[in-house]
C-alpha cells in the first residue's frame, strides 16, 4: 500500500466521502439486453476485469479519514469476483456497512449463510425480470437463468435475508408485474422495485429496436403500482420515476431514494475513480486512479466535483429548472443527464419527455 501523508480535515465546501459505488467485476456472467453500463459478457466465469485486492484496500483506508460509512457492492457481477468474500470481511472489519446488488445466479446456500451470519451486508438486490422463464430470460439474454436467480433468493431468503426483487420493465413482461409481486410475497421477499430502463449503454439498442415504453406508459404504470397494486401488497413496492411523479405519502419517506451524489464516489473495476459506473463509458467522469493519486486529493481538487456539489442544483436546465422538487431531487441522475446530453445541468430525460408531452404534473411545475 502507498503511504501518503495523513490529512483529516477537508478543506471548507468539500462535503464528507460518506459511500462507495464498488463495481468489483468489468464482466458478467449474463448478456442482459438493457444494461446501462454494458460489461462484457462472460459465459465461461471470468470476471473480464476486476478490482485488485490490495487497490481495494487502499480505496478503503484513504476514504475512512474522509468520512466513508458503507459501500454498495455491484459490477458487472460482483459475486464473480474471486474476493468477494475478502472484501465483505474486510468492510466488515472496518465497520462498513455495506450491501449488494447481483443477478442472484450465483447465490449458495453456503455463501448467503456466511454473509448473513458473519458480514455487515445487510441489504441485497437481486434482478428478476418477470413472474417467467421466458421474459426474464429474453432480458437478461442466457437460458437458465430465471431458474438460477430464483434460486439465489430462496437461498437467501433461508439464511435470514428479506432481499428485495428489481424489475426492469419493458414491453415483454408488464403483464406479469402482479405475478412477481405476488411471488415475492409468497416467498418472503422484502420489497419489489421497478426500474425504468435507461437510454445508455445496452439500453440504447433496446430503445432503438422499439422495445422500449413511452413515459405514457410509464406514468400509468407508475399509478397502477403505487396507488393500487400496493394497497394489495403486503411488501413494500418502489416505483423508480422521478420525485415530480411522486404521491404526497412516497415524498414523505422518500429521502433515502435520492441518489445522494455529493457524498458518492464510484470505483470501476480497473481500479480508476468516477462519479459513478457511468465512468465505464463517459470518460469525462473519471477523476484520478486508485494507488497513483491520493485519493484525498482527488475528492477535495478534482474541477469536476464541484459541478455536483452545494446548490448545484440550481443550474439545472428545462423542467428541471422550475419543478418544486429541484433542491432535493437534483436532476434525479446526473449520470443520465450527462450521457445524454455532455451536460451536468441537462434535465432529466423522464422529466423532459413528459414535459413535452403535456404530462409533467402541473402541481409540482412552478
């Protein structure tokens, strides 16, 4: 590990590093159609790329004097990083709390009782596109693995895991929206969130290909979810629209849904650090490299982190600029807006769609 001279204090404007985005692997072991990062797909097991061991650890003692609290564990794949187990001691030992989001295939009776038993994960996601074979399978692009994700969950759920379900919605499985749910519920699931597909990365294949639904669709989607198909649930149901969309009860309890990007930073499986995993396509949000630049140094004089930081939110473009909820939304995903557009104060696309279409809620438009 390098050794860099110890400074606690950040200088003034400079908010805490609280989160780290890990995305362990830069393959995964399924094809998925909508992926907005795009890793490699890795039929044989291989991670394509992956955080080194001693470039993790140094990630984690530079970022503990800058306030680091826990990390969220994804890829790719994590689960097909040869130290996934090391890393979540490691965490653990350093009193991290830390969580997961996986497509569940890989998922052992052995590995989720260790987790639950001995490790601060205390949250899992795990990806299951539809109450079928057929349209999880058709999204996630390998045969088999509705099967093995389901699988996963059970596993889970039998060491103690209440694991929330994400689904992706498209075309191919809104009909069985109720089936999933349904199932979660059966099996002792936690929550169910529903995901919008995003136009970056595999997602913009899928949206030039057709299969893709429009915010009309997506707004009475939204509606039947949260205002009927909840009040049959006996889980929680999170419908992933911007904060605009929201009824008055989801604003009231929604602070942990907003992504909180003044305190996040993202490391890539290659070891550089970025806003988020957005850094694997835009290069412009990568800010430095593990083990090269201390990591101080990146977080407190990087010229793009200010662009995200203190009201920076009032630099928002279009609807963004006059929606009530601009101070705590903040443009919903910075990451989307800029992979749009080059632009950290472009609107979010959602937003800006429906304002087009006459859709926006005129209530939360000042």
């Amino acid at each position: 590990m390098l050794n860099y001279p110890e400074e606690k204090e950040l200088p003034d404007g400079v908010p805490t590093l609280t989160t780290y985005y890990m995305y362990l692997t830069g393959g995964c072991n399924l094809a998925c159609r909508h992926c907005w990062i795009a890793p490699t797909y890795q039929a044989n097991g291989d991670t394509g790329s992956h955080l080194d061991f001693g470039l993790y650890e140094i990630a984690i003692e530079e970022a503990l004097p800058l306030g680091l609290k826990s990390i969220k564990f994804t890829g790719g794949e994590p689960l097909l990083h040869p130290d996934f187990v090391g890393m979540v001691d490691y965490a653990t030992e350093k009193g991290l709390a830390t969580w997961m989001e996986t497509n569940g295939t890989l998922v052992t009776p052995a590995l989720a009782r260790h987790l639950k038993g001995n490790t601060s994960l205390g949250f899992i996601s795990v990806s299951l596109d539809g109450g079928t074979a057929t349209s999880h399978d058709y999204m996630r692009n390998v045969t088999g693995s509705f099967e093995l994700a389901q699988q996963g969950i059970l596993h889970l759920i039998e060491a103690g895991y209440q694991p929330q379900i994400i689904m992706s919605l498209y075309p191919g499985n809104i009909s069985e929206i109720e089936t999933l749910v349904r199932w979660a519920e059966k099996v002792g699931c936690g929550s169910v969130k529903f995901n919008l597909l995003q136009p970056s990365g595999r997602g913009e294949y899928m949206k030039a290909r057709g299969e893709w639904l429009d915010v009309a669709q997506l707004i009475d989607l939204g509606q039947y979810v949260e205002h009927k198909l909840q009040q049959t649930s006996s889980i929680s149901l999170l419908y992933s629209w911007p904060m605009a969309f929201h009824g008055v009860g989801r604003l009231l309890r929604s602070q942990g849904e907003i992504c909180d990007i003044e305190h996040i930073l993202g490391v890539l499986s290659t070891g550089h650090l970025a806003m988020c995993g957005i850094g694997a396509q835009e290069k412009d949000l990568v800010y430095g490299q593990l083990g090269i630049t201390p990591l101080r140094d990146v977080w407190a004089n990087n010229l793009v982190l200010p662009k995200t930081r203190g009201d920076f939110y009032t630099r928002l473009e279009g609807i963004c600029s006059h929606c009530i909820h601009q101070k705590r939304c903040k443009g919903n995903c910075l990451a989307q807006n800029y992979f749009g557009s080059k632009s950290l104060s472009a609107p979010f696309w959602f937003c800006e769609m429906a304002d087009q279409d006459g859709l926006f809620p005129s209530e939360r438009n000042c």
